[in-house]
C-alpha cells in the first residue's frame, strides 16, 4: 500500500509535531535521540514545559539558526540546542539520577520495535551487518520515568511493521511504553492490548491494520492525527 504525507511535512516531523502534543502543561520531559530531539520545535503555544537532555542539561529550548548555534550547548545526540532562561547543567550522573528517581514526567524515546504490551527496543548489537549503539540511558528512564512514549516510523524499509506482536531484538525496557506516535497512527498501550486513538488523515482503522503486526482495537473517540 502506498501512502502519501501531508505534503508539507516528513515523516520525522510527523511523528515530533504529534508526540509535542502529548506533553502537558509544566511537565519535565526528557527528549532521546533522534526524532524526539525535534519536539521542542513544536510545542503548542500556551503549554510550558522543562526539556532534559541526558548529557545533562535541563530547561533545553528549540533548534537555533545555524549562525547562532554553539557548540558547547548540544542535546544528547550532540545536535545544537538552546537554553531558555533557568535552564542548569549538571554531571552526566547527577542526571542519570534524575532519570531513574523519578524527577521527570515524562520521556520520549525513538524506537527500533515496540509491541503491544508496551516492550520498547531502542538498540541491536547487530542488526542487519551493522553494528547499533548499545542501549545507553534509556534504560534508566524506561525504569524511572512514569510516562514513557516510544516515537517511530511505522514500517521500516522493507515495509515491514515495526509495531509488533512481540519485539525480535533484545528488549530496552519491559512493559513501559504508554503510548506509541508513529508517522502513520498514534495508539494507547493498555493492560487488554493496543487501542488506536489516531490515524494520519485519510487514513482508516483497516488501513493501518494492514500495515500493523501487532492486533489493536478502535478507540470510540478515533479521529484523524491532530497535528
């Protein structure tokens, strides 16, 4: 099946513009690698939130202007960011700290597989004759963060689902994931399984069952993806 994206926007800004509107008002939120690190670019006007970055910074702002970018001031896939006023640096174990007591609301992790019981994979030692980085602090949040939310394109290159039944590559955390954003659905993980709340407009329930493994019910408030 081929499917087409708003035509103004990736499949990467997809999935950051819908996951910005899972964070709430004067959450402190922790932004992984990848495509979380663009959802500070996207936060809806009226909401005010506390980005943290693992390699120890809180109170991170959006991407700058490639002129005023600073190299000392990065995310923790050392892409350039901005500091809003407040923000603090920290030791890498002082923040790891954080992460697994409990000092953050919510995180948002990009994701290899996720399953419908909520496993998050986020790492592969080999996968497909390349070597992936190990599994790094996500661990820590997946145990010490309450909200975790798994961020990926719904299929991979071959078009194989990426929302599993069960992940096939060794697990980041069990259980954890609440809610899954991808570029095509965005659904909740519950105790009886999978429920789509979203699809990318134009898109139905049997549309995404056809690019989906894992099994998922219909939410009775299904819309189109708010983004």
């Amino acid at each position: 099946m081929t499917i087409q994206t708003p035509a103004a926007l990736s499949s990467r800004e997809i999935i950051a513009r819908r996951c910005a509107l899972e964070v709430g008002d004067g959450d402190v939120v922790n932004l992984g690698i990848g495509i979380p690190t663009l959802v500070s670019n996207y936060l809806p006007d009226g909401i005010s939130a506390i980005f943290h970055s693992e390699n120890g910074g809180f109170g991170l702002g959006p991407r700058p202007s490639y002129g005023l970018a600073d190299c000392d001031i990065t995310n923790a896939g050392t892409e350039p960011v901005t500091f809003r006023p407040g923000a603090v640096c920290m030791p890498l174990t002082v923040s790891l700290g954080a992460m697994r007591n409990g000092f953050i609301d919510t995180t948002i992790l990009g994701a290899l597989e996720v399953d419908q019981q909520g496993n998050l994979a986020n790492w592969a030692v080999n996968r497909g004759g390349h070597w992936w980085p190990g599994i790094g602090g996500a661990m820590d949040l997946c145990y010490g963060v309450k909200n975790v939310i798994a961020a990926l394109q719904h299929v991979d290159k071959n078009g194989d689902s990426k929302v599993k039944r069960l992940t096939k590559l060794p697990l980041t955390g069990r259980g954890c994931v609440k809610v899954i954003v991808t570029d095509r659905a965005v659904f909740n993980v519950t105790p009886a399984g999978l429920i789509l709340r979203e699809a990318l407009a134009g898109l139905t329930p049997d549309d995404i069952a056809a690019i989906t493994e894992a099994d998922f019910t219909v939410a009775a408030d299904f819309c189109s993806m708010r983004l």
